[in-house]
C-alpha cells in the first residue's frame, strides 16, 4: 500500500493556481556568506574526526613507555574508540532527528572534549581506554551528522565539494596529528585535539539549522528565515521550498522507518549501496593503515618520523584534488580511481614484506613499503575515504535518515573495530597476508562501485532519493 501511496505521489504533477507546473529552469544560487560560515563551523568536527583517527599512530611508542602497555593493552587502546564509535553509530540518527543536526554536533563535541582531557590527564591504561572510548561516541556523531547537515543545506551544483569539505577538514587533522606527533608529547597533543571541538562549541550560536529538519519537524516559519539565510537574502527561495516541502509531505505520509523497517524492498537499493560502501571501505584497510602506520613503517625498515611527515604532506594537495574534482568527475569515476590504488598501494607494501625474506631485495623493502603507503594515502584521500559519507547523506530519503544513517555508520564502526583490533595478531600471522587481503578487497570494491553506486552530482536530494527508491518499485 505505501509503495502505491509513494509511486502515486512520484507520478502526480504538482499545480499551481489550477494548472499543471512545467519543469523550472534551474536557479543556481551563490555560495553566501551565511551557508560558508555554517559549513565552515560544521566542519571544526570533521577537524577533530581527523585528529582522533590519526592520534593512535604518531603516540604508539610514548604511551607504550609512559604507562608501560604491553602491545596486547595498546591494541585495545587503538581500538576502543571503535567500540565507542558503534554506540555512537547507534545514537546518532536519532539525536540529530530528534534535536536537530546543531545540537547533535555541539552533544558530540561535549563528549570528544571529555575524551580528550581523560587522555591528556590519564594516569593509568583505564583513564587512556575511556577517553578514547568517548573520542569514539562523539566522532561516530560527527560522521553522520556533518555530512548530512552540509548536503541539506547546499545548494545541488555545489554540494559534492561542500561536502567533501568534511573529508578535506578530516585530513588536515590526520595529517596535523602525524607532523606534530613528532614534536610534541602525547598528552600535549591531545590537548591539541580538543582546540576544534571546544571551537565547534562556540561556534554553535552562529550555525543555522538545516531547513529540511526545520520543515520536517513543522517549523514552518523558522523553515522560510534559515533556507533564505542561506541562499541569500534577494534571493527567490519560492521554487526550492516548494519542492522541499513536497518531498518532505510525501516522506511524512509513507511514515517515519524504525531500524527493521529499513529491510524492505523500496529501501533495499539505498542499503546495499550505503552498507556496502562502509563495509569495504573498512576491509580494505582504511581504518588499520591510519591506526598502525608506525607499526607498519616499523617492519618494513622506514623511518618512522620519515614515514609519518611524508603522509602529512601528501595527503592535503591529494583530498584538495579530490574536493575540486567531485563535482566535475563525479562520485563513481573517482571512487572506482580511489579503490584501485588502495588495492595497488596495499599491493605494493605487501610484496615489500616479501623482499624482506629474498636476500639480494632486502634493500628494496623500505622504499617499497614507503612508496606502497604513499600511494594508499594518495587515493584514500580522493575517494575511498570520505566520498561513502557523501553518498551515504545523499541517497536515504528524510523519513529513514536516522534510522539508515545509524545502521550504516554502525557498519563502519563495527568493521573498523574488527580490522583495527585484529591487525597486529594478523600481522603476526603474516604481515604480507594481511596487506594482499586488503589489496584484493579494493580491487573487489572496483566491481562494486562500477554494478551497483549511482552517479549522483548535480541532481537534488529529492531526486536522487525518488529515482533510488522508484527504481524498486517498478519491480512490484
């Protein structure tokens, strides 16, 4: 009944003053002062995201001296913050939809903060493991919250580099953690990695809230002053709100999806691609290669103050090329790009694990490994890395957001729990297994992407979610 309701309801022309409304041309609005400073505050998030996914590495050998961690009590230590980052998976969806996206964001950074002072402050192993138990509740909010608040408030030509910007602020702290990581102490640099997030805070006064919450929730009035802050104030705002609340009506009249209601045929599309995207990303060694640098450059024979400075420099210019591509190649061309050279990159560092026991290519392993490394860092950055969070805040219509949005983030966490902590027994294991394991789930991800992901620029969040959603129902 409700797939009749919502192919109905597609199908309708909407009319305006009794006659039939031909398509509109498009208006291309600016980008205003108002969307910059509230994408630019969003983004403070994304910063601390960064920073607390890269602090594990460049802090290995400090913490491990200081507190006197065996490798098993750092290995937890490494990968408690996923275990938070799933509790926060769970909560995050709901918070953001039932407060809004700003006090969804200002809740995550009270709780990274906490995070962050527990571990500068720790004095044993059990104040170290909760603060990074709480970086990975707040972090797991932020993931979802900012790039659906920057896609719902960003106009359509702009949207993919808006919010990419997400990825882009996560790498700056990813690569800020690994140059300073050398310098400073680990406790000065996790007070280092509370600065954005107490910046967030403040600068929650000054964000506006998305319109499409303000609208789902009825604030009708709130709705029409914050999408004509956005868009500017001479701006004609009449043709985008309109739609806005026509997707919104027909959203609210199939009804509001609990988490098992996400198992039926009309979302299974959205599903597979948003899972799927989460699922891979973490089995192809995303989250274990930022965790383990140093272990890894450890092994192979690199300098691991070489290693740490080189990624920091690399990275930047490499999600800078891929921030200003997304909207002109694509989501799917630069994903495909990106998981193939994860999957060479890893290639590579494996093959450098091999040399280390043929005699005459011993010297070779360092450069391989490092080049390997650089070469994952490189394509993680255009695509692999932040463009599923994209998708992901693109592609679930309003009415299941939350509940989609938690289960997909909770699939991230969950995988990365799993790699990050099984990653130095495997390595142990084989330390060449393990990275050819990683090379073969990009290379799998490949044929993923090029089956299944959609090509989403330059179209609305209500066009993409409909013709997800439709594509299904002309099945039945």
């Amino acid at each position: 009944m409700e797939e009749g309701l919502r192919a109905n309801l597609l199908e309708a022309k909407p009319e305006r003053n009794g006659e039939t409304a031909s398509p509109p041309s498009p208006t291309i609005y600016s980008a205003t002062a108002g969307l910059l400073l509230s994408t630019s505050l969003a983004v403070c998030g994304s910063f601390c995201y960064g920073i607390a996914i890269g602090y594990s590495s460049p802090v290995e050998s400090g913490i491990m001296e200081d507190l006197g961690l065996s490798l098993a009590a750092y290995s937890v230590f490494g990968s408690i913050m996923t275990v938070g980052g799933m509790i926060g998976a769970i909560l995050s969806g709901k918070i953001a939809d039932i407060f809004g996206r700003r006090i969804a964001m200002g809740f995550s950074e009270i709780i990274c903060t906490m995070g962050w002072l527990a571990i500068a402050f720790a004095k044993d192993a059990l104040w170290l493991d909760l603060g990074r138990f709480f970086l990975g509740v707040g972090i797991a909010i932020i993931a979802y919250v900012v790039p659906v608040y920057i896609a719902e408030i960003v106009p359509k030509h702009i949207r993919g580099e808006f919010t990419a910007l997400h990825q882009l602020m996560i790498t700056f702290g990813f690569s800020l953690v690994y140059f300073m990581g050398n310098l400073i102490s680990w406790r000065t640099l996790a007070l280092v990695g509370a600065i954005p997030s107490i910046l967030q805070l403040l600068g929650l006064f000054f964000m506006t809230e998305s319109p499409r919450w303000l609208v789902k929730v009825g604030r009708e009035k709130e709705f029409e002053t914050a999408l004509q802050h956005l868009r500017g104030k001479n701006a004609d705002i009449s043709e985008e709100a309109a739609d806005i609340r026509d997707h919104i009506e027909i959203s609210q009249q199939i009804s509001e999806a609990k988490i098992f209601d996400l198992f039926q045929r009309r979302y299974a599309n959205a599903l597979i691609i948003g899972v799927g995207l989460m699922l891979l990303q973490q089995l192809g060694g995303n989250s274990a290669l930022g965790y383990y640098a140093s272990t890894i450059f450890e092994q192979a024979g690199v300098s691991t103050s070489v290693g740490s400075t080189a990624i920091a420099i690399i990275e930047i210019p490499a999600v800078i090329v891929g921030v200003l591509l997304l909207d002109r190649a694509g989501r799917r061309p630069l994903l495909m790009i990106s998981a193939a050279g994860m999957g060479f990159g890893c290639f590579l560092i494996g093959l450098s694990y091999c040399f280390r026991e043929v005699k005459n290519l011993q010297e070779a392993t360092p450069f391989l490994a490092l080049t390997g490394f650089l070469v994952c860092a490189v394509f993680n950055s255009i695509g692999m890395a932040g463009i599923p969070f994209v998708i992901m805040s693109e592609i679930f219509p309003i009415n299941v957001k939350a509940s989609a949005g938690s289960l997909v983030i909770l699939v991230n966490w969950s995988c990365s729990w799993i790699v990050t902590y099984t990653f130095n027994f495997m390595m142990q294991w084989s330390s060449a297994g393990t990275l050819f394991i990683f090379a073969g789930v990009g290379f799998f991800t490949v044929l993923f992407i090029a089956k299944l992901v959609p090509e989403t620029k330059g179209r609305t969040l209500e066009e993409i979610q409909d013709s997800i959603s439709t594509s299904f129902l002309r099945w039945d």
